[in-house]
C-alpha cells in the first residue's frame, strides 16, 4: 500500500470513530488498484457524492477515490444511508428509510430495533449529540419524528467503538442534517396520498379547536379557572376540602365530548420548502440552508382486540371492536449556519419539530363471558414537540492535529390535556326497562366517564471534547470528553367523574350532555382522583464519559482501531411532591453507577478488494425513566396498562463480531457477518392480572444470549448493451437478510427483585429459553430498482419482511403462550422522475405502499384457540408529490 493512500486511509478512519474532519484532498488521487472483476458502464457512470455524516468528534466528506465508501473505510461495522439511499426508498420520515438497513427493524411509533434487540439497546443521535425524547414510557427518540427532507444521512453503526456513550447495546443510529450548500437553491413540494382503508371511508373525530388542522390548539384546551385553582393548591379531592362538583364543571363540552360520524374522510397531504446559499466571506464561506415542513395524515384502523385470562385461552374475558382515527400533523424546521476557513469548519444547527395526534375511538364489546355490552368512546390531543439546537466546532489548528469542540441543548416536550374517556352499558336483560338501551349511571359500574391530564418535559444539556493527533504516519491517537445531562418532569392526574343516583332517562344523555354544567349541578356529580399515590415524578441522568483510543494501521494489511471508555452515570427517578401533605410520597429510586468499557475492531485487507474485521467489546443498557416508578400508567398506542420497578438494575453486554467485506466494484459489495451477544440482566417485561386488569412490569432476567448472522448484497448490472430505452440505464439489486436467534437463560435457584413482591424467584416471572422481546428471527429486505445513470429516473420495488416477534408476555404464572406481533411480507413501490420544466429542476414521485394489504396482527395462540389481541386491517397507500428547484 503506497503512503499517500495509506495517510489518506488513517485520516478517514480517524474521523470516523471520532477525531478528525476529512476532505477531499487536493492532490491528484492514487490510481485506482486493478482488480479481478471487470468495470462495467455502470461504474463509469457519474457517482453520487459521498455522504455527509457527522459524529462524535468530527465530520466525514469523502469524495473522487475507492474510499470514498465510507462503510469500507470505516474500521466499525457500519451501513450508512446516504440523500441518495433515503431517496430512493421514498419514505417520508426517517424510520421507515432506517427500515431497509440489514438488520434493523422498526416496531411501533419509529422505535428502531437492532438485530432483534429492543428499542432500549438503541442509542439515537443528531449530529453525533443526544437527544431527549417525548415520549413518557421512552428515554429514546422515537425517529419517525424526523422528515427524511431535513436528514442528509444516516449512519447505523453495530460494533461498539469508545467515541460513542456506553449505553449501546444493539447499535447506534446517528442522523447528519443537510450542512452547508453547494450551490445555492430554492426548493418548494407538495404531495397528495390515499389510504384504502381510511380515505374516503368511514371515520371518527371531534371539533377540538378551529385551529386543530395546525397541529396547535387555540386555547380551547386550557385548564377551567377550576382545575387551575386545584392544581395550584396541592389538596387532595379525597380529604374533602375541595369541591368536586364545582371542579367537574366545564370539562366535558360539545367541542371534545361530541364525537362526529365522518363518512367520507379527507386525503392526506403534505407540503415543503427549503433554502441554500454560501456566502464569501474574504478566506472563508458562510453557508445558510433552512428547511420547513407540513404534513397531514388521517388514519382509520377496525381493531380486534381480545383478553384471555386461561392458560389454554379457551374463554375470551373481554372481546371488543374498536374503531379508531388519529389524525397527525407534523410541523417542522430547521435552521442550518455553516462556516468554513481553511480546514476548519463550524456549524450550527437549530431544529423544530412539534407532532401532533387528534385521537378519536368508538369501541363496542362484551367482558366477562356475559351478553352485557359495553360501548366506550375515547377523545384525546397529544403534543409531542422537540427543539434542538447544536454547534459543532472541527478544528485542525496544526499538521497532524485535530480538535472537534460540541455542544447541545434539547428540549422535548408531550402534553395530552382532556384525554376523555366514556363507557355505556346495555345490560340486554328483558326484565331491565332501560335493557335495550345504552347507559351511563356514572357508578364505575354500569357505565362511567374519565379525564387525564398528562404533562411532560424534558431539557438535554450535552457537550464534548475530541482531541486526535497523529503521533506517527501510521498511527492516530485520541483521547475525548462527553457530558449530558438529562432532567425530566412528567405527571399524569387522573380523575373519575361519580354519582350517587342518575334517573332514567337522564343516563342515556350523550356525553356533552350528561356532563353538562346544568345536570352536575342538578344531580351532583362530582370528580373523584383515582392516582393520588404518585402522580408526578423528576427524573435526572447525569453522564461523564471519557476515553482513549488509537488507530493503527499495524501493516499494509491489518488495522487496528482500539480503546477503553470510562463512564460514570447518576440516574435518580424520585417523586414529586404534588400535594400539601407528604403521604404516600415513596422515597427516589437511584443507580450510581461505573463502568470500564473496553471495544477493539482489528481489520484484515487480505485482498486489495476484500477485508474482514474482527470486533469485541462491552457495553451497557440502562433501566428508562417511568421503569423505575411504582405506579400505573396507561399508553393508548398500545392500549396496555404499565407499572414500573424501583428494584431495576442496569443490564451489562458482552458483544463480538467477525464480518467479511468483497468491495467489487465501485458502490457494490457483499459481505458476510456474524455476531454474538451475552447479556447480563436484561430488562424483560411480564404481564400480571389485577382486579380484572392486565398490567404489564418490568424486571431483570437473570441472563439471555443473542446470535445471529447478516448477508448483505449491492450489485448493479449496466443494461446500456440493449439499446434503444435501455440506454443509460442500469438494473440495481440490494438485498439483505438477517437471521438471529435469542435466548432467556433461567434456572432453578436464579433470582430477580420485584418491588413488593412475595416471590423473587426468576422461574416465576421468566421462561427459560424464551426469546427476548421484539426479535424477530428472520429480517429480510430486496430492492430491485431500474435506474438511469445520466439524470434522475428511478422505479424501484421493495420487498420487506420480518418474522413473528414477541410483543408482550403472556400473563405471569399461567402458562399462558406470549403476545405475538407478525410483520410478515410487505411490498412497496416508489417511482422518481426528474423533468426540466421551464429551465428548473422538476421531481414527481409516486409512492404505492403495502401493496400486499398485509394486517396488523398481535394474537396468542395455544392449539387452536386464539385471541387477537390487536389485530387490524392496514390500508393500501398511493401517493403522488412534486418538488420544485430552483
């Protein structure tokens, strides 16, 4: 290997895992190695430039040679997607382009699962800083927050290097923004979709507020001067000091308590518009690029959902039909400030995204094995929004020496105000008058009605220090600082509205109605607080991390990339005092914890095309915030309620990784892996009964082992040869697949700790041999594309699929079989198309997605009985967009 490719290899590498900031270089690169495989047309064609990404410690632009892949260059385990990559798969947020990488999967609300490990193995960045989340059951960030048009790309990194925090069980996703332009532009779009299954369909909403189609409320959510005054006053309704009449009025109104019948719904739309432009500045470039965003979606799901309550699941105890239409709307900006002298760069980057949900669910069913319906009816506005704001300092004051300074705050933020909740009865009984009819006595018998207010926030401090210098030609050393500092407030009240005796006739008023201001006062129907042991809790996570680490290129042939980290974390969950008097206050939960983290990736280039690289390490996974609180809280995305366990400890990994590479061309490869994790103490969930309710808790398993393997293939194949339509076209082929296989390891005589609990033996919470919860044993992605190497013109069709899953357990000490969530096959198809329209830039897009009309199903199964535990129908989605440059 000659020197100037060999220096130019260290530079990449070094920037990468942290240090350094590498640019194309000005001298002319080193001709390019004669391989075995042949150079087809495809590899002559003009190549997408190199992803920019921005990490721990430093910033990646590689362009014009062979290593400008920065997957090769790189000494982790690395898959990187590029404007290109998330383009081509036509998503719209980030999750779901994060979904075609080999060994991911995204469960839920944009949670990305690595290599069949949970959302809380992940670690999600911005620019290599952390961010807070919204999400009050979650300490990650859900990334379908993310519009993929503010996103220039996306590393995923599965072997753990000591830039990185500790807490990096699966792998890391680390999201660059768009930086500074090239060129400068003006790009405005627009896009129309349907969805089979809910547009121009049935559905349900409410009136809320008239500004509701914003994705912000115009006041009409605001807390009556009554609920304000009790707030503010820290009494409890139950020592009998506060009027619970005079609070219940004005709750309830026509504008959230009236659901509306809508039976043709709206199409979904969205609309964007981004800026750029560089600026001279003397020896320096000033780069400014802003973006903004607006998308609206409706969604209409008929769900089946069933309970059992038997080990074989013969008898149903609760089966329900529940409609439900959310509409979200998504609202986002960013704000982009770049300079650039010399070698040096700094970049500051301001980001805005507020999501909102109008909820709205009409449920009909019987419990119990009885002929008794019950109808309910579910109103709520969740506020999920996030402000983040970066600067980032890349520094190469001398030769050799490189000095990246960062620093962040985030704040996120959820609120749900009046979360409604109602539940009339039809006792179906002839000798009962009002039998044939639906009712609501407001007893928490035979029909009743519920409030919420739920509130949380979050603000993320963070900063750190990379220092890297190249103490030798072929060898960098590094040593690096990080600091964040996480405190988070959230509370939940809940409340019960109560009579003593409605009249008939009066109990079948509509919910507006019957919680009127007039027939409170006229029947005396008052609150009652029905979580007054903890309603609020703080939560801080305190994190130091600091690290050395060198890359050494040993040979022509062997790299060696290793280090040691040492963090230390604070994690203290206690209560808020909410009211004057301190009873029933439970003392804080806290983990004070360190940890030596060594990591060390060695890299064989045994063929000028083809290297394996060898990776062990140890990592960390810590308990989230609401985990650590015994308390109820009730999640409406998955209809589950969930109580934490202040006895949590942290879980502690054991990862190694061997994988092979074949580079055989410009921008296609195949490579090989496998892995293997021993984990100790991983967080595991249960599921308990209690007075008729399912309540799902967490505790340390003893031990579990993952392993697993990753086949992963780009090849391109020139069609030019054919003449006529085909000229300048290319046939593109990416598959990959992941096979993984997870293991619970419980014996006789393990043990685990549960708050409060009579038994802390592990064979009464966990089944040895279980598998852990969210793997799936075969993921399986295929994008075959037809592309023309001279302009844009893209169809690309996609295949993705994703075995059965663990999705919840099965209730605790009943044999019950686990909750299963089946992704199966979906089949997506995007189609991009460049025009030149007036001497601008032109791009249409369709999408067409779920083509297949795969369901959502979760059940349980033992024999032939099942029980549908969510189980519905996805819509079809079709969606045609066009964007403008100019």
């Amino acid at each position: 290997m000659n020197t100037p490719r060999l220096a130019t290899m260290l530079l990449l590498s070094t920037a990468l895992l942290a240090p350094a900031v590498a640019f194309a270089q000005d001298a002319t690169p080193p001709a390019e190695p004669v391989v075995d495989a042949p150079v087809d047309a495809a590899a002559e064609a003009p190549q997408e430039e190199a992803p920019e990404v921005s990490i721990p410690g430093g910033e990646i632009v590689v362009t014009g040679q062979r290593d400008r892949n920065i997957q090769r260059a790189a000494p982790q385990v690395v898959s990187v997607l590029g404007t290109a990559e998330i383009a081509r798969t036509g998503e719209g947020n980030i999750a779901g382009a994060l979904g075609r990488v080999t060994g991911l999967s995204v469960v839920g609300n944009g949670y990305v699962y690595v290599r069949g490990l949970g959302d809380r193995y992940s670690l999600a960045l911005l620019n290599g800083s952390p961010l807070p989340s919204p999400e009050p059951l979650k300490r990650v960030v859900p990334l379908d927050l993310f519009p993929s048009s503010i996103i220039a790309s996306s590393l995923v990194q599965k072997s753990y290097s000591v830039n990185y925090p500790g807490e990096f069980g699966g792998g890391v996703v680390n999201l660059t923004t768009k930086s500074v332009p090239q060129e400068a532009f003006v790009s405005i779009g627009g896009g129309i979709g349907v969805d089979t299954e809910t547009t121009n369909q049935l559905g349900y909403t409410y009136y809320g507020s008239s500004t509701d189609w914003t994705g912000f409320d115009n006041g009409q959510r605001d807390f009556t001067s009554a609920l304000s005054s009790f707030f503010a006053s820290g009494e409890r309704l139950s020592a009998g000091n506060v009027d619970g009449v005079e609070l219940a009025k004005g709750i309830v109104n026509t504008r959230n308590g009236l659901t509306q019948k809508i039976p043709n719904m709206a199409p979904n739309w969205s609309a964007t518009l981004s800026a750029g432009k560089s600026f001279e500045l003397g020896e320096a470039t000033l780069g400014v690029i802003a973006t903004a965003g607006y998308n609206n979606k409706w969604t209409t799901r008929d769900v089946l959902s069933q309970t059992s309550v038997d080990s074989d699941l013969a008898d149903l105890q609760s089966n329900f039909r529940r409609v439900t239409t959310d509409n979200r709307i998504v609202v986002n900006g960013m704000l982009g400030l770049g300079l650039e002298f010399g070698r040096n760069k700094i970049r500051w980057t301001n980001l805005y995204i507020r999501d909102t949900l109008k909820h709205t669910r009409m449920s009909l069913g019987q419990r119990n094995q009885t002929t008794v319906d019950y109808q309910q009816q579910e109103t709520a506005w969740y506020e999920r929004q996030l402000i983040d704001t970066q600067i980032v300092a890349e520094l190469k004051p001398l030769d050799g020496l490189s000095v990246d300074l960062r620093g962040g705050f985030a704040n996120s933020q959820r609120e749900a105000p009046y979360e409604l909740g109602f539940e009339y009865v039809r006792t179906n009984v002839e000798s009962d008058p009002l039998g044939q009819y639906f009712v609501n006595n407001l007893d928490g018998n035979a029909g009743k009605a519920t409030v919420s207010f739920s509130d949380l926030n979050e603000d993320l401090w963070s900063g750190g220090i990379d220092v890297s210098y190249k103490i030798m030609p072929a060898v960098t050393a590094t040593v690096g600082y990080a600091y964040a500092d996480t405190r988070r407030t959230s509370s939940r009240r809940d409340f019960q509205f109560r009579a003593t005796d409605l009249p008939d006739g009066v109990n079948m008023f509509r919910p507006d109605y019957l919680l009127s201001h007039s027939v409170i006062e006229a029947f005396n129907i008052g609150l009652i607080d029905t979580n007054e042991g903890n309603p609020a809790f703080l939560a801080t996570l305190r994190n130091h991390g600091a690290y050395a680490k060198i890359d050494a290129q040993l040979s022509d042939t062997l790299q060696l990339d290793a280090g040691v980290r040492y963090e230390t974390a604070k994690l203290v969950v206690s209560p808020i005092q909410v009211f004057n008097d301190t009873a029933g206050v439970t003392s804080p939960t806290s983990l004070n914890n360190d940890y030596w983290l060594p990591a060390a990736t060695l890299t064989w280039s045994f063929r000028d095309d083809m290297q394996v690289r060898v990776n062990a390490s140890k990592t960390i996974a810590r308990p989230q915030f609401r985990e650590l609180i015994y308390q109820f809280y009730f999640d409406p995305d998955t209809n589950r309620t969930y109580r934490g366990n202040p006895n949590l400890q942290d879980s502690q990994l054991t990862n190694a990784e061997a994988r092979y590479e074949w580079y055989f061309d410009r921008d296609q490869r195949f490579s090989v892996s496998g892995f293997w994790k021993k984990i100790k103490n991983p967080i595991e969930s249960f599921v308990s009964l209690e007075s008729d309710n399912f309540v799902t808790s967490f505790a340390n398993a003893p031990e579990a082992d993952l392993y697993g393997v990753e086949l992963e293939l780009q090849k391109y194949f020139d069609l030019s040869d054919w003449g006529g339509m085909w000229e300048g076209r290319r046939l593109a082929l990416i598959p990959n697949y992941t096979y993984t296989k997870s293991k619970l390891k419980v014996k006789e005589g393990d043990t685990t700790s549960y708050y409060l609990a009579a038994s802390n033996r592990a064979l009464d919470y966990f089944t040895d041999g279980a598998p852990l919860t969210g793997q799936s044993e075969h993921i399986a992605n295929v994008q075959i594309g037809l592309e023309d190497t001279d302009g844009l013109s893209q169809q690309t069709l996609m295949f993705s699929y994703a075995s059965k899953r663990v999705f919840s357990r099965g209730l605790l000490n009943t044999g019950q079989p686990d909750i299963f969530q089946d992704p199966g096959l979906r089949i997506d198809f995007v189609v991009r198309q460049g025009f030149d329209l007036f001497k601008k830039e032109l791009e249409l897009k369709f999408e067409a997605r779920n083509l297949t009309g795969r369901k959502n199903f979760e059940y349980q199964q033992s024999g032939s009985n099942r029980v549908e535990v969510n189980t519905y129908d996805v819509g079809r989605t079709f969606q045609l967009s066009a964007s403008m440059k100019f």
